[in-house]
C-alpha cells in the first residue's frame, strides 16, 4: 500500500485495515454530501446510519446512550445536528453529542439541593405517569421520553467517569497522543474505545477542517500536513488499541470523509485541491473485514474509478451486512412506504469481507 508520508503511523496498520480505493458518491458539496454519506440521502428527514444500527441491534448499555457523537477540529462539521438525526425512526434512536471536556453533556448535574434520592423519586415518578399516558394513546415518543428520563439519570454516573482519561495508563496515552481535559481527536479516539467497552453500540467520531482549495489557511503546503497530524496517529492508536484489547474482531472502524479531493491543483492564492465525488479512499478495519486487503483502483491520474467502484448505497449494504444487518430486511414504513438505508439501491461488496 503506498502512503503519504503526512500520515506515517498508518504505517503501523497497513496489514491490519482495508482499504477501498474506489469509493464514488452523488453529491459535491459538503453539507448534503455529508448527510449523503450518513444516511444515504442528501437531504433533511432521512435516519442517519447510527439511527439505523441503534435501532436495528438495539444498545448493550444500561446507562449510556447506544448512539453517541463527538467532534473535534476548529468547528462542528457542515450539516450540522441532521448528520446523526433519527430521522423518521423514534427519537430515541438518534445520535446524543458528548462534549469533550467538562460536563459530557450539558445539564446533566442535578440542580444545587437536590439529592440523587430525590432525583430518584422524581424519575420514577415521572415514568410512571408517562406509562399511564402510553397506555391510553400508544405514541411511540413516549416511549422514547421515558427512556430518556432513565437515560438521563443513569448516566449522572457513568457520564463523567466514561470520560475520566486521567484513569487510563501512561502508555495508553502516549499511544493516542491524548492529554486528560484536553479537548482532541486525540481524545475522542480514546473515548470512543472506552464507549465500545461500555456497551455504547454506535460512536461516530468528527473531525472538521479539510477544505483545502487554496488560499489563506486552505492550502496544501501546511494546512493539510497539520490536520493530518491531528488524525493520524490517534486513528492508528484506536486500531491498535482495540486489537490488543481483543476488541476488533467484533467492532467495525470506518475512516473516511464525505467525498475526495482532485488530483490536479486547483490554483487560487496557493495551490489546493477541489470537490471530488467519482474516486476516493476510505479504509475499515475489524469486524469481519478482509485485513491487509486494497479493494479498487484508479486510472493513472487518480481521478476515474477503473475496477471495484464502491458507491456509498455499496457501503451501507456492507457495513450493515457487517453487522448482521440485511440492508434489504432493515425496513422501516413511514407515510406508505417501507424505507430503507440504501434506498432502493446498494450491493455487498463481498470482496472486501474475510
């Protein structure tokens, strides 16, 4: 596998991740190529893939959200909050935003005065009554507030301590490049094993601020080379990490961004590079995937797909076919109609799976 050299510690998981090479999508500009890239449609109103998983496999965890995003980088990525939407599935599937430092999520302390006792009985109490209403009127957003309250209390606990990193080793550390109250992808990388370990079924990770077209703070030369640098060794570190721990044969880890860039230089104040939707890199790692394996190939220029296209509906067939999940059966009727991820696309890629 060919690397560049801003990304040196993927060296280290070069026979560990798959690579695809020939990854193609519809759409060319960011926010609706990301809400692409996540649910499978570029608009509004779809259920992003974390809403699907969540609901299709349910979560493993009693007392934190089964469907959990954090971000990183100068600011939140284009698209905004519709990226982990539940869409038209219940809200309780949708995507919960934890906060890198200080509280994971705002408001989650109880207010001065109130004990956890009295925290209780107003929950409890709380429920009980929403039970009574889901009984007279069967909205399923009942049910999701409920949950929510449940939620809610039981992760005044496990909340902070999840993302306590201090409690992690020197050399755990050192291998992500993390620092405890330091806001990072380093960070986030770090929290997201420590989420897979605690039963959170879905993390999806954020990190903003690879527009590089050219100009003041966009240009190839040092732009490129410092994101880079803040991605590089912590997404190796997770790969690693999980391995070690027996932990990535059963999680899936997907890199890649919502589009490709081209391979010409696009010139404006300095050289950079434009939107690009027919080729691009991504790699998967774990969960049934096919290790050390280079799927696709471009043409000399790197700019058209020549062998193994893999559109983004082919990804989503096979991430959920990953995970147990029929991208044909995982249905969900809304206004008349049987919904899916892939739409009324999508084909496994098979090559790609061990």
């Amino acid at each position: 596998m060919d690397l560049s050299e801003v990304l040196p510690h993927h060296r280290r998981i070069v026979d560990d991740v798959c690579w695809v090479r020939s990854v193609a999508t519809n759409v060319f500009n960011h926010g609706p190529a990301k809400m692409f890239m996540n649910s499978g449609f570029q608009a509004p109103g779809r259920p992003s893939l974390g809403s699907w998983v969540a609901w299709g496999l349910g979560s493993e965890s009693d007392s934190l959200p089964g469907f959990v995003v954090l971000q990183s980088g100068p600011r939140g990525p284009r698209g905004g909050n519709v990226l982990w939407s539940s869409g038209f599935l219940p809200t309780t599937y949708q995507g919960v935003p934890f906060r890198s430092r200080g509280n994971p999520i705002l408001n989650l302390a109880s207010p001065p005065g109130i004990s956890r006792e009295a925290q209780q009985d107003f929950t409890s109490t709380v429920g009980q009554l929403n039970s009574l209403r889901m009984q007279d009127v069967r909205d399923p957003e009942i049910r999701t507030r409920i949950e929510a309250y449940e939620t809610a209390f039981s992760m005044q606990t496990a909340a902070p301590e999840l993302t306590d990193l201090s409690t992690e080793s020197k050399s755990t550390l050192e291998l992500y490049g993390a620092v405890p109250g330091q806001a990072s992808f380093a960070a986030n990388c770090l929290l997201a094993r420590r989420m897979v370990e605690r039963g959170v079924r879905f993390v999806q990770l954020y990190h903003t601020d690879w527009d590089h077209h050219g100009g003041k703070g966009a240009d190839l030369d040092s732009a490129l080379d410092s994101v880079c640098r803040e991605v590089d060794q912590p997404a190796a570190a997770l790969v690693l990490d999980l391995k070690a721990r027996g932990l990535l044969e059963d999680t899936l880890v997907i890199w890649g961004g919502e589009f490709g860039r081209t391979p010409m230089g696009e010139p404006r104040e300095t050289t950079g590079r434009d939107h690009h939707i027919d080729a691009f890199t991504m790699w998967l790692a774990g969960g049934g995937i096919k290790a050390g394996h280079i799927h696709g190939a471009t043409d000399d220029m790197g700019f058209g797909t020549i062998e193994g296209k893999v559109h983004v509906h082919d990804l989503h067939a096979t991430i959920l076919q990953l995970l147990g999940l029929d991208h044909l059966q995982l249905t969900f009727r809304f206004q008349g109609r049987d919904y899916r991820l892939t739409d009324v696309h999508g084909s496994i890629v098979s090559e790609i799976l061990a």
